[in-house]
C-alpha cells in the first residue's frame, strides 16, 4: 500500500482514539480529580516513550545510515528537537487559546467563545502527534510507525475523556461534548498527512523530521501535560501514572517496535 496512504490512515486511527475516549461521556459517569490525573499521567508517559524510543533513537539511527557521524547526528536530532519546540512555543505564544486545568493563554481576545479556545488548545496539543506518526510511516519502517500510531491512539483515549469531562462540566451537552473531542483528534490526520508527505518526497529529511516531531512533542508533555497532571491529580498517583504509560508504550516499541 502507498505509504502516503499508510500514514494517513496511521494518524487517522490514531487521532479516532480521542473518540474512543468520549465516548463514556455519553453515559452518567464522573470521575475524581485523582483518576483524572492518573489517565493523563498515562497519556503524558505514553507520548514521552514514543518521543524516546520511536522517534529519537531511530532518527539518530537513520541520521548514521545516511552518512553522518554520531556526533553529527546527535546535533541533527539536539537542533531537530530545538526546532520543534520553537514552532510550539511559537504557536502557544501567538495563537489564542485555552487549556482545560492551566487556563487561557496567548493574546487575548473577545471575538472567540470558550469552547473555541479549548479547540485550539487540543489542535496544539494534538497536531505534532500525527506530524510524528506521519514521519514515523515516511521513514519507511512500517512495523515501528504502526507501534507508534498504537502508542498515540492509546495516549488519545484517556485524553479524549478528560476533555469530554471538562466540556460536560462547562455545560455542554453529552453529545456535543463527544463532537468536540472527535473533531480536536481529526486533526492528527492534517498532521500525519504532512508528515509522511514530506518525508516520502525527501528521505533525508527523515532524522530532522523525527527530531522536530521529538521536539513538539517533548514540549507538549512538559508545557501542558505535567503541569496538569500535577494540577489535576492529589499526591503522586498522576505521577505513578506517568511512569505506568512510559512502561507500556516502551514495551510496545520494544516487543513489537
């Protein structure tokens, strides 16, 4: 199949875990600060084992295939990562939105209602998810970019909730809270799209892309995801969780990656 296609369809399945993850909204449950907390640890150490193993390590190891030597490819992959958390830092500062926990951010404005702020927000959050996956299938390596789709599809899940949760308790319907959500993890295919585009078209872009996705992610888990987890959670359970999503996305890479 047309790994274009595959990236696609990777980044897609991938952002529908968002749904997945809603979809409990439509039943009358509530969950406690802590568990809240726990499930976005999850996410947190999910993404920040896929960031390692799934994209660092193998960029690095692309970088030396192509010709480079360790040392330059360990500068690749440090000004890849730099890069990447630039544009988000870039995006956070000069796009108006706001998260669920840390609250609004970027320039103020009156013309944007609250539910499109929190929009903007999670497409920040979730666009370099699939700019990474679409990397990962751009590279070739089908098994690992499925691994890492995998990943991020599971880090969706207990996120999807969680802003399903949050849009509920700003009065929003059940099912329009589920629209939200579907509509915020629909944007990792945007992403996925233009990663495995990019890296079908130049392969030695490969280990600059993976870093750049490396660094947009790696700022998503400490500018957003941490500081909300240690916001959301009571004592150390969302950190416990944390540790538990890095555990189970590094067996996956490694058992299947």
């Amino acid at each position: 199949m047309n790994v274009i296609l595959l990236g696609f369809i990777g980044s897609l399945l991938a952002g529908l875990g968002t749904t997945l993850g809603a979809l409990p909204i439509l039943l009358p449950i509530t969950l406690s600060d802590r568990t809240q907390g726990i499930l976005l640890g999850l996410g947190g150490g999910v993404m920040l084992a896929a960031t390692s193993f799934s994209l660092i390590v193998p960029g690095s190891e692309f970088a030396v295939e192509q010709g480079a030597s360790a040392g330059e490819a360990a500068l690749i992959m440090g000004t890849g990562i730099l890069l990447g958390s630039a544009v988000l830092w870039w995006a956070n500062k000069n796009f108006p939105h706001e998260h669920i926990f840390k609250g609004r951010e970027g320039p103020e404005t009156q013309n944007l209602k609250r539910i499109w702020l929190f929009v903007i927000a999670i497409t920040l959050h979730n666009f370099p998810e699939g700019l990474a996956v679409g990397v990962g299938f751009g590279g070739g390596e089908i098994a690992a970019a499925t691994t890492l789709a995998i990943g991020i599809g599971l880090q969706n899940i207990p996120e999807g909730l969680v802003v399903a949760l949050a849009l509920r308790n700003l009065k929003y319907s059940a099912l329009y809270a589920l629209s939200i959500a579907t509509l915020t993890g629909l944007v990792e295919p945007v992403g996925g799209l233009i990663g495995v585009s990019i890296i079908s078209i130049a392969q030695p872009l490969l280990p600059w892309g993976m870093a750049f996705a490396a660094g947009a992610m790696l700022f998503v888990i400490v500018d957003e995801i941490i500081p909300e987890v240690d916001q959301k959670s009571l004592g150390q359970s969302g950190t416990f969780g944390l540790i538990g999503g890095f555990v189970i996305m590094m067996i996956l890479d490694i058992g299947l990656g």
